[in-house]
C-alpha cells in the first residue's frame, strides 16, 4: 500500500515493509518530501528517508512529536 502523507500526518505512525517479509517495523513520520518520507523508527537520533510505497498507515493513534 503507498501513503500520500500530508502536513496532518507528521507525527503520525507508519509500518515500513521492505522487500524481505521479516523486514517490518513501526515508525512515526517526521516529515516529508517529493522524494521520501521521513520516519524516526525506535530510539534512533535520526530519521531514514523511505518510499512512499514501502510504508502503511498503522492503526495507532497519532503521536505528538512536540518538544
């Protein structure tokens, strides 16, 4: 399934799924461009750029990311 994340969606939780079936892991969308969309997975310092179509909604609520 490809998203198409607007301003709303930033803080909003994704799952990646690349191209091996074990290779699935819940993220939050730090922001986004033409290109990627931004996602902060776990406790990492910084976001990976991924493909639209390598990422899901979650059911999860949307997290606030205010600091």
């Amino acid at each position: 399934m490809m998203i198409e994340p607007t301003a709303a969606d930033i803080g909003r939780q994704v799952i990646y799924q690349g191209g091996h079936p074990d290779d699935r892991e819940e993220g939050v969308i730090t922001s986004f461009n033409a290109a990627c969309v931004f996602v902060r997975f776990g406790r990492k310092a910084h976001s990976e750029c991924c493909g639209r179509a390598d990422l899901s909604w979650s059911h999860a609520p949307p997290l606030d990311t205010r600091v």
